[in-house]
C-alpha cells in the first residue's frame, strides 16, 4: 500500500515525543512517505509552511494545539490535505470542529456488544482506501461535520437513533482536503494493540498522498 506514497510531498507529522508517536516514526513500513518530524513544542507553526500533508498525531495536548490551528487552517486553504486524528479534542481549538466525547466500546469483538457503528456513504470515492476494518474499531467521542462535509463512519444510540460521526472528510469548505476522527490509530499502532489501528493509519496516509491536489 505504501510503495504507491509519492515522496515529493512534504509530508508533516506533528507529535509530542510519545512513545507510541516515536514507534511510529521508525516504523519501515511508513519510510516511504519521509513523514517530517515536528515536535509540538519546540517546533514552530512556521514548520507547515511548505507542507503538502498535516497529519496531526492522535492524543496531543489542545492547550499546545492552539497555537497551530492557524497555520494548519492556513495550508487547507492553500490546498493541503490535513489528517487530524482523535483524542485531541478537536472541539476546543480548531475552528468549525464540534465534538462531544463518549465511552467507548473497547472490547466489543470478545464481548459479543453491538459497536452501534455503522458506515456511510457507500458511493464515496474514499472507500477505494478505506476498509471496513480499518474503520470500525473504536472511538473516542462524535464529531458533528460541517456542511458539505461526508461521513464516513457515524456512532448510532442503542435506540438506533443517529448520534454522531467518528470520521468525516471536508472537501468543501477550504481549497484542500480534511479528514477528521475521533480514533486514535498512531496510539493503538505504535503500542501494537488494538485491531484496525493499523490498517486505519496506513488507509488515511493512503488516501492523503493519493489524488491529492498539490498546494501552494
């Protein structure tokens, strides 16, 4: 899957030095996208200036996310494409984000639970990327998309009744391309648990540097 990663892209990875972010950095299997290490504090949001790709590594802290929102917001209106994945409490720093946290459900395989996740959209070009399992796994909370914007994967209630989406892409709203979760993939891959994570960081890098419009 990675062998078709286009390495002219700048490809940013902004994380904090965890040791699941670090795992995932040295992982061979991504050296083929030449991710740009950017550490949340001692970088600066100057480092984006060039990127074609933001991934924003799951689990970081939103008191030190704030100062990025900006330039990343800046790179989406210049035609990059923006990973942002979950645990980060999208909802309290970056602007159009509106996001409720909720339990989840972590061991649903084994207990026989119902995940109350069901996918949307069939006809969406992004499935070409994404496979069920890389898409329902577990979660972190429900994002409520802007308009315009296509979910992927919503949480339902156990009445059935739509609750929220746990991935939506934005295509619409600025001149690139957003996706947005409330899994937790870098996490769960770099600690080696959690079936799914995997398969859900290699899609999203997949889906990021293939198609893609080139910024500016």
């Amino acid at each position: 899957m990675t062998g078709t990663a286009d390495t002219a892209l700048d490809i940013v990875f902004l994380h904090g030095g965890s040791h699941a972010q670090l795992a995932t950095l040295a992982d061979p299997a991504l050296a083929p996208y030449r991710l740009r290490p950017v550490h949340i504090r001692t970088g600066t949001p100057a480092d984006l200036g060039t990127a074609d790709i933001v991934v924003v590594s799951d689990r970081l802290r939103p008191d030190l996310l704030i100062r990025w929102a900006d330039s990343i917001h800046e790179r989406l209106h210049r035609g990059a494409t923006v990973l942002l994945f979950g645990e980060n409490s999208a909802g309290r720093w970056f602007p159009g984000s509106r996001e409720q946290s909720r339990p989840t459900v972590f061991w649903w395989w084994r207990t026989g639970e119902d995940h109350r996740l069901r996918p949307r959209s069939p006809g969406h070009p992004a499935w070409q990327y994404f496979s069920r399992r890389a898409v329902i796994w577990h979660y972190h909370g429900v994002l409520e998309p802007p308009e315009g914007a296509v979910s992927l994967v919503d949480l339902h209630t156990e009445t059935g009744d739509r609750d929220g989406s746990i991935l939506y892409l934005d295509e619409t709203t600025t001149a690139g391309r957003l996706l947005v979760t409330t899994m937790d993939p870098v996490y769960h891959h770099g600690s080696g648990f959690m079936p799914g994570a995997t398969q859900l960081l290699y899609s999203a890098l997949y889906w990021a540097t293939s198609g893609g419009r080139k910024p500016c």
